[in-house]
C-alpha cells in the first residue's frame, strides 16, 4: 500500500471502487480525516485520456456543488500515474449494504432517506448538472440517518469538457431511465426515473424492473409496469403508491419535472406515516432490531419476483389521475385548482379518492393541514353505509309487511 499522495498521508484501505482504490488519509496541513479516491493511469493513451476525463469532470461537478445531501470535496491531484480527488471522509454505510442486510426498512425511514437524496439532487440539478447513476450504492448513510449523494463520475454538466454521445449507455443497468436505456439524451427527470426505482427496491425489497441479463432488464424498464408496492408491502401507504407511480413514469412528460416536487410530496406523506421503533445502526455490520412479517412478507419467493413484472396496474394508478388524488390530499384548494386547469381535469371529489385510496391515512391535525385543504375521512364513510342500510331495512320492511 502506498504511504502518500501529494501531501496526504495514506492511513488505510477503505475498498475498491469503479476505477481505483479509496482510501483513508490525513491532511497534516489542517489535521483533518479525509477519504481519497484514486484512479490508477497506467492504461492505453485513449482509455487514459477518457478515464481521467471522466475522474476529473467527477472533481469538478461535486466541488461545485455545497449542500448537507451532498459528499464535499475538498481537493484534486495527480501523483505520477495516480490521479485522486480528497473529499469528506463519512462514518456511516453504503445504502447498499444496508438494504443487503435489512431486506425492508420500515417506511419512515425510506421516505426520510429518499426524500433527503431527493433535495440533494434537486440542488444538482438547480446548478446544471445531472447525476446519471443514482442508485443505493452510490448514497451514504450517516449514523444519525444523514444521506449523502456520492459519486459523480458519470455526471453531465452544461459545461462539460466530456460529454456523453448520443447512443452511449452509461449507469447501472436495473436503475437506468428509459431514455437512458434508449441511448437518448437526458435531464434531471432521468435522475428521479432512477430514484424512483431505489424508492420501489427500498419499499419492497426488490428492484421494479427484473431479468436474468442486461438485455432482459432494459426491456423491462422500457415495457413492464410493476405492482403498486403496497402489493408486496401492506405498510406502504396508498399516497405512497401514488408518488412512486409518478416518479416510474415511462412517459418523460408524466413524471416529476423536478426532485424538489418529489421532495415535497415525500415529505407530506412522511407526516402521515407513524415513526417506527426499529432503528437501523448505520456503524456496524449488523441491523439493530427486525421487521415483522406483516410488513416484509413473502416479496421474496420467485413467483412474486415474476408477477410484478407481468402485472399491470389498474386504470386508477396512472400517473395525471395519482397526481390529481395526490394534490386533493396534500396540497391547498388554489394548488388543486391550478393543477386542474394544467390537466384540463376534473378536480377529483372524496368519493373518488376514497375509491382509489380506500386505505388511505386520514390527516386530523390543524399542523398538517393548511386551511382550506380536503381530509377525506373513514368516519363519512362509515356513516354513509350506516345510512344506507337502513334505507335497505325500510324498504324490506314495507315490502314484507
């Protein structure tokens, strides 16, 4: 193992990442604990010329950007045929080895982690420059359950001395957009196609889109629709199902257009969804506590692997109608408006989000609620159907006597 590079001094060996070693270090100048990512350039010139490209466009997109979502950068170098870049060392977990560990999270602790990534990549996207491969393994968790978006080596900036030519595949296969799959150009809704599917695996347990190669699971992501995934998790709460429906649409119109609405949306349905008791140590190997039956089930088993490729969703689970049920529960009476009149749609009556929604968390705090805003209820419901069977008495009784 090396002693140094550039000034740093190598105190051990973190792991191996996409294109070098990581390593721990100090800088003596400010006494500080950094990690430093390396790339070894002992390659053919044209590999060499792209690989270290591509390294140093990762430097310049994260150090550009400063915020709490997002891994800092603090420097830059090169040491013979060793390129490197020095960011903040992080004591906590790959998102991956979490998810390895714990097959399913409890639901709090999903919409906080994702809603985090989500206003991290909203403030990428904000500043011009687009991700690419999000997925679990490239988002640190803290050990107070901070998340923070790391690696940018595949990014697209406006200003980018490396671009991405058109027809160039790049990502990670299960997490790809569709556009990305087609080898089209890409924005930031491609960043929150990608989110949308870790929001799916982190719910269920399993990725959206299966297969048994590459070729497999682009097809998928292009043609199949997965079940809502309260149908492999009955924690999930139908809001929820809403969200992650909008986030996996296949048109690039009917997503989100920007993570900062996904953020929001993630955030209200936070506020309806009761703090769990299990928490997860993001410092150790193991997981502190288990999840129960009831809400890991079964998603496992092979068979329901292969029905949530085949199955398609029902006509209340397309993306403009979740949206509209999801403003009429979350938004105010103007946003509703404004939103109906964007559709050319209907503003949607208690009737029909309780028909679509029929589990769906009812919100009695004046803290939760702005004035004005809809809360649908059980109890009307239950009143409804109370008055409806005794009409139904009434009218066999005057029938039999």
């Amino acid at each position: 193992m090396i002693s140094h590079l550039g000034r740093y001094e190598i105190v051990g060996e973190l792991g191996q990442g996409a294109m070098g070693v990581v390593y721990k270090a100090t800088d003596p100048l400010i006494d500080r604990i950094v990690a430093i990512k390396t790339i070894t350039l002992s390659l053919a010139q044209e590999e060499r010329e792209e690989y270290e490209g591509r390294f140093y466009q990762e430097a310049k997109a994260a150090g550009r950007l400063s915020h709490p979502n997002i891994v800092t950068i603090f420097d830059v170098g090169r040491s013979g045929d060793i390129a490197y870049i020095a960011m903040e060392f992080l004591q906590g977990r790959e998102l991956r080895d979490i998810l390895n560990d714990e097959k399913l999270l409890p639901v709090d602790q999903v919409l906080d982690i994702v809603a985090q990534v989500a206003l991290g990549l909203a403030y990428a996207h904000e500043h011009g420059i687009i991700h690419r491969d999000v997925k679990p393994s490239n988002i640190m968790v803290l050990r107070d359950g901070h998340a923070k978006i790391t690696d940018f080596g595949i990014a697209r900036m406006a200003s980018a001395a490396v671009r991405t030519q058109t027809g160039m595949v790049l990502g990670s296969p299960k997490y790809m957009s569709p556009e990305q799959v087609m080898g089209k150009l890409t924005d930031q809704r491609s960043d929150i196609f990608s989110l949308g599917v870790m929001l799916y695996e982190m719910l269920t347990g399993q990725p959206p889109f299966l297969g048994e190669n590459v070729n497999a699971i682009m097809y998928q992501t292009l043609n199949a629709i997965p079940q809502p995934p309260s149908a492999l998790n009955p924690a999930v709460p139908d809001m929820l199902n809403f969200i992650v429906a909008k986030a996996l649409a296949k048109d690039i119109e009917n997503r989100y257009q920007n993570a900062r609405d996904l953020a929001n949306d993630l955030r209200a349905c936070r506020g309806t969804v009761p703090n769990s008791t299990l928490t997860v140590d993001m410092a150790k190997p193991g997981i502190v506590g288990s999840i129960s039956e009831a809400a890991s089930g079964e998603a496992d088993t092979e068979e329901e692997s292969d029905s949530a490729l085949t199955m398609r969703l029902s006509p209340s689970f397309d993306s403009v109608g979740a949206t509209m049920r999801l403003a009429a529960m979350t938004a105010s009476q103007e946003d509703v408006d404004e939103l109906s009149r964007t559709f050319k749609m209907a503003r949607p009556s208690p009737e029909a989000i309780n028909r679509a929604a029929p589990q769906a968390q009812t919100m009695h705090s004046s803290t939760h609620h702005r004035e004005g805003e809809m809360q649908p209820t059980r109890g009307g419901g239950l009143i409804l159907m109370v008055i409806i069977a005794l009409i139904l008495i009434g009218l066999i009784s005057a029938l039999v006597f």
